[in-house]
C-alpha cells in the first residue's frame, strides 16, 4: 500500500510538472493558489501596484520582490512592470553597488521571464504575449544602457542573438541600440577585419527592415495614415542615425570592400549563398563596378543563374557599350525575381538601359512594368515623365499635351515617394515651362483645365 500511494503522488507530481506550462484559461486565483501565502501575494500585488502608478519606485520594490518570488506565474505584467521599475532605479542611483544590485536583479527578471514564457504565454492576451526573440533584445538593450560595467563584446553578442530571432519584426529602439553598439564596438578596433565585416553587415540588415518597415507604412498611408505615422516616427529616425553612423566610420568606401571580399570571394567561389551577400553589400554602396563585384556575380551564374547576377553581368556588358546584351540579362532578372519589389527594381534598370539606348517608347513600357509590382516607385514616375517629354511631336500645342503628361507623372512622383520630391520639382518646373501660352490659348479656343488625350492617356491642359 504504501508504494502504490508513494506511486500515485509520483504520478500526481509529474502531471503537474507537465502541466504547469499550459495555464490556459486560468484566472489570478488560480496562479497564486490559496491559503495565507496567497493572501499575502494578493496584498503585495495591489501593494506595489499603487506605488507603482504612483512612480514610486523605491517603495514598489519591496512588495514586488514577495509578488515575484511567491507567484512569478500570477501575471505578465510581473516582469514588465519589474523591468520598467529597475530601469528608474538604476538612472536616479548614484552610489555604485547600489546600482549593481538593481542591475542585476533587472538580468534576473529577463532570465526569468524566458524560463517561464511558455507559462505566460498560454494565459496571455494578445497585447501581452511575447516571444523569445523579443525578450533577448529588450535585455540586450537593457543591459547595453544599464550595465555600470558594460563589457561592447557582450552586449554585442546578446543584441545579435535577439535579432537573429525577431529578424524583420526587430523594433526600432532595439535597432537603433544595435547599430550604436555595433557602431562603437567597431570603432574600438578599426584595423580589426572581422569587425568592420560585421559592422558593414548588421548596417545592411537594420537599413533593410527599416527600408521594409518605411515602404509598409507607404502602403497605409493609403488607408490607415496613424498607422503610417507610427511607423515613420520610429524606423525614419532609427534610418537616419544607421546612415549616419555609417558615414562617420569611413568602414565602407569601395578600395576597402574590394580589399575585405576580394580573397573572400575567391574562397567562395561554389558558395552561392555567401557570393549573393556580397554582390548585395557592393550594390548597396555603389561599388557595382569593381572586379570583385562581377567576379562574384559570374562565380554566380555559373553555379545556378539569379536575378541579382544577371543585373550584375548586365552592368558589366553595359559598362563595355553592349547595350542590347545588357537589355536581355536584365529582362532574364525581371522574369526570374518573384520578389515584387527587387522585380521593379529590374525593370526599372531595363527602362534605364532603353532610355540610355535613345528608345523611349520601350523604356517607357518597362517603367510601366515597374509601376505594375511597385507603385511607390518614385523614380520610374520621374524616368517615364522624361521618356514622355523626349517623344513631344506636332506643333507647339500638340507638344504642350506631352508636358502636361510628363508633368503629371512628376506630380505622382512626389506623392508616392516623398524623398524624390526635390528632382520631382525641378522636373515639374522644366515642362511647365512648354505649356502652351496663354497669350495664344485665347485666340485658338483653348481652354486651361480642359482633358485633352495624348498617348492614350488623359491629362489636364495648363497654359503658361
């Protein structure tokens, strides 16, 4: 008897071992149990609570600190009340240990919080659930700013696993530490290699998402314009200071990129994956024309042809005055790119390469395609405006009809795609300058503001 009942607790306490990570439908009193000890955590809870809304740190703490070692599953909010709390308690203290001991009872609370995240996660509302991801680069963040003896290395390597979690999902302010950390870490160590290869690199990957995150608020800028200010007011700024921190370092002019990958490439050269990220490092610093560039892109196309490749070999065969063999790798890049974005990005480039042959009516076609899977694309707006003023015909109210068109385009420039403007108003004001006179619209029965067809579009008719 007395084994069958030591065996049935056994059985009894592994189930709840089992089941104590899925706390799915539960309420409070579920998670904090009953009894005296549940009391009192009820008691601590509502105690630090007020002193917590009350911003009364230092007096928060204590019944906190009962909440959190007697009922750490009692609430989400827990961890991130606890977090926000030793965060003021660090800035506002200035004696050292002090600081050290709120420090790392703030590590602790982060540690914590993904041991039981599965727990916290299966009661938790929407707003409330977190990930992994999440969680390592709010610590990271954390200890990079609060750490009385922050060792670069280490929060370098804590910034670096969070993001490799959360990727594209990375939130601004913890882009914004990253790039400061890597930043600074570089800058330490200049004549380290390795270094300003992970420097260049983990600024290529947060000027991405904020290029990602900054086109999707383009896109609600058409249906949800709060939505999209939300998301300029965080990733612009965090853009601006990656940029900026680039600049400064002097990591990236081509002499030193062709000196970092150069024998990189080489030992590469069946690594396609590795070749890709190179050619990508080197187009987004206008590096595009070293050897190194199309050495890796024809190691490349070798291997398996991509879209990037064969843009790559265009520009080479470009570069050589082979206009129409450039035109049809471009076009081969075009029909392999699923990827909306990078397929109008190839368009484009046949449109430019048609506009530089002096046939317009094609490039024109192409910016078209390009406008097709990106409709923010300024800068096809402003090539297709040029493509139309070049194939102004007829006497000088037929042309006018043209600028007025080209003059359209510009005008749709700078509503989607707002860094454009600039060239977008310089334009605007070169084909207003062929609207048809007004000193002769009188006598020939022309109106301003009538619709008029040119090219099988309809424009408005302005007069100058």
């Amino acid at each position: 008897m007395a084994n069958k009942l030591f065996l049935s607790c056994a059985i009894a306490i592994t189930a709840l071992g089992a089941n104590a990570q899925n706390l799915r439908g539960t309420k409070l009193d579920d998670r904090i149990g009953h009894g005296q000890d549940s009391l009192e955590v009820r008691q601590n809870l509502s105690l630090y609570q007020d002193y917590f809304k009350q911003k009364n740190w230092e007096e928060a703490v204590e019944p906190w600190e009962i909440a959190f070692k007697k009922a750490p599953l009692a609430l989400s909010r827990l961890y991130t009340d606890g977090a926000w709390m030793f965060e003021q308690l660090i800035q506002k203290e200035t004696e050292m240990d002090k600081k050290n001991e709120y420090f790392q009872k703030l590590m602790h609370i982060y540690d914590q919080r993904l041991e039981n995240l599965e727990a916290l996660n299966s009661f938790a509302t929407p707003k409330t659930t977190s990930t992994r991801g999440n969680i390592l680069c709010r610590k990271a963040w954390d200890y990079y700013y609060y750490c009385p003896s922050m060792n670069i290395e280490e929060a370098y390597k804590m910034f670096r696993s969070g993001i490799n979690d959360m990727g594209p999902n990375t939130e601004a302010f913890v882009l914004s530490g990253f790039i400061d950390c890597s930043y600074r870490r570089y800058m330490a160590d200049q004549n380290n290699g390795d270094k300003r290869t992970e420097f260049i690199r983990d600024y290529m990957e947060c000027n991405d998402i904020c290029d990602m995150l900054l086109d999707q608020a383009k896109e609600f800028g058409e249906t949800d314009t709060i939505k999209a200010q939300v998301i300029v007011n965080a990733y612009l700024p965090t853009q601006v200071q990656c940029n900026d921190f680039f600049i400064q370092s002097g990591a990236a002019d081509c002499a030193a990129l062709e000196k970092i990958y150069s024998a990189k490439v080489e030992e590469n050269k069946s690594n396609i994956e590795y070749l890709d990220a190179v050619l990508k490092t080197l187009e987004n610093f206008e590096c595009d024309k070293s050897q190194t560039y199309f050495k890796a892109s024809d190691y490349i196309y070798m291997i398996k042809p991509t879209p990037r490749a064969a843009i790559a070999k265009a520009k080479r065969l470009l570069e050589q005055g082979d206009t129409n063999g450039a035109i049809k790798l471009a076009q081969e890049a075009v029909d392999m790119e699923n990827d909306p974005t990078k397929k109008a990005t190839y368009a484009y480039s046949v449109a430019a390469m048609y506009f530089k042959k002096g046939n317009v009516a094609n490039a024109r076609q192409w910016c078209k395609k390009a406008l097709q899977t990106y409709p923010s694309m300024g800068k096809a707006y402003l090539l297709e405006a040029s493509c139309i003023a070049r194939m102004a015909s007829g006497n000088e109210l037929e042309k006018s009809k043209f600028y007025c068109l080209a003059f359209d385009k510009v005008v749709r420039a700078k509503a989607v795609d707002p860094a454009c403007a600039g060239q977008a108003n310089k334009a605007a004001s070169g084909y207003a300058a062929h609207f048809f006179p007004k000193s002769e619209a009188f006598f020939q029965g022309v109106k301003e503001g009538q619709s008029v067809s040119i090219l099988g579009e309809s424009t408005t008719l302005r007069l100058r």
